[in-house]
C-alpha cells in the first residue's frame, strides 16, 4: 500500500488509468454535473417560474407553493435513486445511467412548456427521477471500473464536479438576469435539456465493467437476482450499513436542500428590500434580485469545490470517519453564522463561500465511502439507497423551514422582521448537522480496505 501510495503522489491518480478508465471517469462526471447543472438551474427557476404561472396570487401563496415544488422534486429524487439503483445493479450500470441523464434532460426542458402549477409539479417530478438516479449508477460505474487505490481520489473528484455543474448554473442565471430577454425562467429549463446529448456517448461506447458483469452471473448462478432490496436487508452486514448510512446522508442531504438551497431566497429577499428603500423600480427590484441570488449560487459553490477536494484529501489521508465529523461539525457552526450574519452584497462574496465549503464537503465524502460499504452485487442499490432514502426525510426539510419561518413571523411587523425569523428558523435546522456526527461510531472505517464482496 504504501508503495501505491507513493507511486500515486508521483503521477497523480489520473496516471493511474488507462485510456477506457479515463473515458468512463469522464462520462459518469459530466453526467453527475449536468445533473447538478439541472438541480440548480431549477432552483433559480423556481420563483420566476411560479410568479408566471400563479399571477395575481399573493407573495405568500407564491412562497409557500416554492416549497412545495421543492419537495415534489426532492421527492422525485428519491423515488428515482430507489429505483435506479436497484436497476442498475440488475441490467448495468451504463445502460440505466443513459436513461436517467434521458429523463432528467428532456423533462426539465419540458418545464418551459408549463402552463400551470400541475403540468410544472409533474415535470418536476419526472425530472427528480432522473436526478435521483445518476449518483448510485456514476459512483457505482466509476467503483467498479477503476483500480482501487485511485478510486477514492476519483470519485472525490467526481463529486467536487457537482459544484462546477452548479457553477455554470449561476453564470447562466447571472447571464439572463442582464439580459433584455422576457421569461428567463423559459430559456435556464431549455439550456437544461441540452445533456440529453450526453446520452449517445453513454449508449454507444460505454461497455458494462467486469467487475458487475461476474456479480451479475454469480447471483443468477445462486438462483438471486444482483440489486435485490430482499438481499440488501436481508443479510445483517449490508443492512446495518444501509441504514447506518442512509442516517449519515440524510444529515447531509437534509442540511443542504432543506437549510442550504434556500440561502438564495434569503439573499433575494434581502437585496429586493434594499433596492425597494433606495426606490428602485419593480424592474430594477426584479433584475437585482435574480442577478445576487445567482451570485449567491455562484460564490457558494465555488466554495463548495474547494471544499470537496480539501475533504476527499483529508478522507485519503486521515479517514472517512474523522473527515465526516470535522466537516459536519464546520456546516452546522458555519451555516447558522452565516444565516443570521449576511446583510449585504459584500457579505454574499465572502459568507456564501465559506458555507459552500463545508455543507458540500461531505458531498464528498457519500461519493467515497458509500460504496465502499457494499459489494458488486448491491453497490448501486446500497448506495443509491443511503444517498436517496435520506431525500424523503429531505422532502419535509422545505415544508419544516417554511412552517417554522411562517410561525417565527406571526408577529412580525416589517420585512425585515421576516428575514430575521427565517433567519431564526435555519438556525434551528442547523442541529441535523449532528445526527451526522451522533452516528458515526457505529459506522465501520473503510480507509485502505478493499472493496467488498458478496460471500
């Protein structure tokens, strides 16, 4: 081991790889960040978007229905992972990574074509399935195809390209939000059907790994099918790490959509009552608005990609267990200083990254050590259960924000009263950062273990 480790420090993970490894690293990750591409072009959409479809309604009705939206494609998320997952395992990772990237493309391009709030929670959800399919298959098909000393290193990597698909995201925002051009919102959905393209070069080269291939044999020769959730909670190992883990990402998954996501709005919110004292007008309010909420996105994940490799580094060289507590311990601290510190333009540059950095970090960590934790046979299941379970408990995290914003307003006599009680209410969200700590303990550590196999 320590001679790999050394010969990786001298060529880097990457001189690892063959040139069908490299290829297969670079399909999964720009599958992964298209992906991530659509989550965020979705949550800059969001409020353009149901400001056009319920006119005439109050700002309230319009907030709340927000939150709704959000949880219909977090929970499309998770019904996807559950079920791609397991496909995954069954009939190949490369074939189903190519129908999730299908679907989530073409539905959040259909999203343009909304003509009211059902039709748009419908393409919603179509578009959380795909979504909620791709990191079990990407992670699962880079686990198996890799060595296994450059694997952790890779899929750390692979996960950090989320915060440039996000990225690109918030300059395409910040492009739009200039521009001259009517119903923005239209044209972030439209530019988010473009990965559909991806999916010719998923189809025609990739080709199944080995590794799947002699999991998927040995299980039919057992009279099992591989991706079974019989087999996955039916032996006490995987079960223990299946639940173990959905517990550690949902702290994750929970921090950021239910907590995280949701800086943006405070951000606009803030920087339309400002522009509003100043006198602005209703357009230069909306163009201001839209133009920081997606510097915001912008600033947040740049941090977010820094923090992702800085935590994949501390991963290889000091554990997963020990990384995991550091960075989740950093959001939660981190979060509620941000939430209830952030005033100004000035702020957003410097506060959102920082927060970034550490609510993504462990991002990270749920690409290396998940499947770490599962054999061939149920990689893609296993670990596309713990990552996607979690969102069905994330699902509520909006509606629980949301209620608890709108109980800490009740009395609330200005807007800036009302910030401050959403202010109030992320804060207290804050503490699912600790479930994430309270169960690692009970997690095994997986630092320079081979992956696992079935008996």
């Amino acid at each position: 081991m320590a001679d790999t480790n050394e010969q990786i420090k001298a060529t880097g993970w990457w001189g690892q790889l063959n040139r069908y490894q490299k290829f297969v690293f670079i399909v999964a990750t720009a599958a992964w960040l298209f992906d991530c591409l659509d989550q965020q072009l979705f949550n800059l959409a969001r409020m353009p978007a149901l400001n056009a479809l319920m006119q005439g309604e109050t700002d309230a009705a319009i907030k709340k229905m927000a939150g709704i939206m959000t949880s219909v494609f977090v929970l499309g998320w998770a019904t996807g992972g559950m079920i791609f997952g397991s496909l995954g395992d069954r009939y190949g990772r490369a074939k189903m990574l190519g129908v999730t990237v299908l679907l989530y493309s073409i539905s959040t391009g259909l999203s343009a074509l909304s003509t009211g709030v059902t039709d748009f929670a419908i393409y919603r959800f179509l578009t959380g399935l795909g979504v909620g399919g791709v990191f079990g298959l990407a992670v699962a098909l880079v686990s198996d195809t890799l060595p296994n000393d450059a694997r952790p290193r890779a899929l750390g990597v692979l996960q950090s390209f989320s915060a440039v698909g996000n990225v690109m995201a918030g300059l395409i925002g910040i492009g739009l939000a200039i521009s001259p051009i009517e119903n923005s919102w239209k044209w972030l959905f439209l530019i988010g059907a473009l990965p559909a393209m991806l999916t010719a070069s998923i189809q025609l080269k990739l080709k199944e790994p080995d590794a799947w291939v002699a999991a998927r044999d040995k299980a039919a020769a057992q009279g099992r099918k591989a991706g079974s959730y019989k087999d996955l909670f039916g032996q006490p190992r995987w079960r223990k790490h299946a639940l173990l883990g959905m517990i550690l990402s949902c702290a994750g998954v929970v921090g950021l959509w239910g907590i995280g996501v949701f800086s943006t709005d405070m951000v606009g919110d803030i920087i339309a009552n400002s522009l509003k004292l100043q006198g602005a007008t209703d357009a230069e309010v909306k163009s201001g608005r839209s133009l920081w909420m997606s510097i915001n996105l912008l600033c947040f994940n740049v941090g977010a990609f820094a923090g992702m490799l800085v935590f994949t580094k501390a991963a290889v060289q000091f554990g997963r267990k020990k990384a995991f507590g550091f960075f989740f311990l950093g959001a939660g601290l981190v979060t509620v200083l941000v939430f209830q510190n952030l005033n100004s333009t000035t702020d957003v540059l410097w506060m959102a990254p920082i927060m970034g950095f550490f609510q993504l970090s462990v991002f990270a960590g749920f690409s290396i050590y998940l499947a770490e934790l599962f054999p061939t046979s149920l990689r893609s299941t296993g670990v596309s259960f713990c990552y996607n379970v979690g969102r069905y408990l994330a699902a509520a995290g909006p509606l629980t924000l949301g209620y608890l914003a709108s109980e800490m307003a009740k009395n609330a006599k200005n807007v800036e009263e009302r910030i401050d009680a959403f202010r109030d209410a992320a804060s207290w969200m804050c503490l699912i950062f600790l479930i994430g700590i309270i169960v690692l303990p009970f997690l095994p550590e997986t630092k320079g273990q081979p992956l696992p196999e079935d008996a």
